[in-house]
C-alpha cells in the first residue's frame, strides 16, 4: 500500500485497486450519483467545507442518502489524502473527490448507497500550455443542458453533454477547451469550468442559474471584490465574447486561467494574461501560497 494510492469507499480506506462496483450500481447503470471535486495546495485541501456543502445540496437535489454526515465526510476525506501524501513531491498537488451514487437495490426495493473518496494526480504537464499561450476556446454546437431538463447546479455523474461537446470541440482543435452555450444564445459553461469576461474593467460572468457555481469562480468573483474590481452576473453572448478586452476561465484545477480567443477570433489585442485577469491571478496565487501559473508552467515541454 505505501507505493499504491488508497480510497475510501464504504466505510473502508483500502488500496485503489481494490475499489470496485457492482456492474448493478446505479451509478454505473444509469449514472446516477453525485460528485464533487476540490484541490490540495501544498498538500492542504482548498475549501473543503465549501466543496462539501455544494455535495450535499448535489446529493439533496437528487434525492440521495449518503448516510454520512458532513462531519464525517470532511474527517474521511482528510484520512484519504494524508494517506496519500507521501505518494507525491512537494511540488505536487492531488485532485480530492468524494462520490456516493445511488447503489444496488436491496430485496425490500430500498437502495444501499455507494460511498466513495479519491486522490488523483493534477494534469499539470497535460495543460501547462494553457499558461504559456492562452486557452483557445471553442463554442460545440451542442448545447447545456436547461434548467428545465436538469439543473446544471447540481453536479452529478452524468456527463454525457459535456462528453459529446468535447469531442465535437477536440475534432476541431485538439487543444480547443469547450464552452457551452445554453439554450437561449448565452455562454454557459465548460466540463468543470466557468468562463468570465473582462469589458471596460468590468468582471462579466454567466448567472448562476445557469450554470454549475464553481467554488473557484465564486473565489474569483470575491478576490476580484476585494481589489475593487467591478464584477457582474449577466447573460452574455458571443458577441460579447469576442468583443471582450479579456477572457479567463476558472475550475479546480485551474484556480484562472487566461483564454486568448473564442472561435480562433483574438480576444482584446492578443497577448495574455490581461491587466486585470493577471491581477486576480497574482491575488488568487497569494491565497493559496502558491504561483498557480507557475506550477503549471513548471511541467512546460520545450
């Protein structure tokens, strides 16, 4: 076990390899089940509470029972990532997720629930270029799920529109990060990211109805706040994409990063990051005690 990551699944922390599912599990059958993902920082977990509480709102929407209160998701979740700690250098950093789905159905047609809590390796090397060039997005033709079908606010396992959208935008541009529109023209979102734009010094983003409410664009939205910069939740478009002076999309893994174009049109006059994307960049580095640009463009290939 000390070379091999561990997992908690079901009351247990045991070897990764060991965790399996019943092929009966709802998750895997229908993917019904609730995630949610955080990040460590020098090894310590950012926003655990945060991350947690947006679980169980995930989990009461979809009407599921962990039987596990917060406390002891957040105390398990610690366990797991110590556990693990020594499997990485200092400069490393995990992906933290807790999942539970809904189970195997029981005799009595009840559900006994599936608990699971992971560590994986961020994808520092796999996106550093992100950091060095810009973030080239492009817009799928396919669209985000509406509210009325299912709420983006809750963040469940079912990817499926997220999946066939990056495929669509891959096939275009290997190094393309898709950002959906919703079903009205307006941005939406991206596979575990949200997109902000910069206009006149103004912070623009899509409202929160919307789209899933990251925790990291909520830290974005609060650091931008505290610099007194300007911000807003509206419905923008993509003309408002490609006549913005700045783009930058915000996830976990990414904390911000800065988008240089929208459908191959150069966003503002091309370099990156901007003025004020750079400031909340610099501020959010200095929150978690780490250059997050830097750590990514410290895994860049020649």
């Amino acid at each position: 076990m000390a070379q091999e990551r561990v997992v908690f699944m079901n009351g247990e922390i045991i070897p990764d390899s060991q965790a399996t599912i019943s092929i009966h599990d709802r998750g895997f059958v229908s993917g019904d089940a609730v995630f949610d993902t955080t990040r460590t920082f020098g090894g310590k977990i950012f926003k655990l509470r945060e991350h947690i509480d947006r679980f169980y709102e995930s989990m009461k929407y979809m009407r599921h029972e962990p039987g596990m209160t917060k406390e002891e998701m957040i105390a398990a979740t610690f366990k797991v990532v110590d556990a693990n700690l020594p499997l990485i250098s200092d400069d490393e950093d995990f992906w933290v997720t807790q999942r539970v789905t809904r189970g195997v159905a029981q005799p009595d047609g009840s559900y006994k629930p599936t608990i699971i809590i992971e560590c994986v390796d961020l994808p520092f090397k796999e996106r550093a270029k992100y950091y060095r060039d810009g973030m080239p997005v492009v817009v799928p033709s396919i669209r985000r799920t509406p509210p009325e079908a299912m709420s983006p606010r809750a963040k469940v396992h079912n990817y499926i529109n997220l999946i066939l959208a990056t495929q669509e935008v891959k096939a275009q541009n290997p190094d393309g990060w898709p950002i959906l529109l919703d079903t009205n023209g307006n941005l939406a979102e991206g596979p575990g990211s949200n997109i902000f734009l910069v206009k006149d010094g103004v912070v623009i983003t899509p409202r929160e109805q919307m789209v899933l409410a990251g925790i990291s664009r909520s830290t974005a939205i609060e650091l931008a706040q505290e610099l007194n910069i300007d911000t807003r939740e509206a419905d923008i478009d993509l003309f408002d994409a490609y006549t913005a002076d700045e783009a930058f999309v915000t996830s976990t893994s990414f904390c911000i990063c800065p988008v240089a174009s929208v459908n191959g049109s150069i966003i503002g006059e091309g370099g990156v990051p901007g003025p004020v994307t750079d400031r909340l960049m610099k501020a959010y580095s200095g929150l978690v005690g780490i250059d997050i640009a830097g750590q990514y463009l410290a895994r860049l290939e020649a």
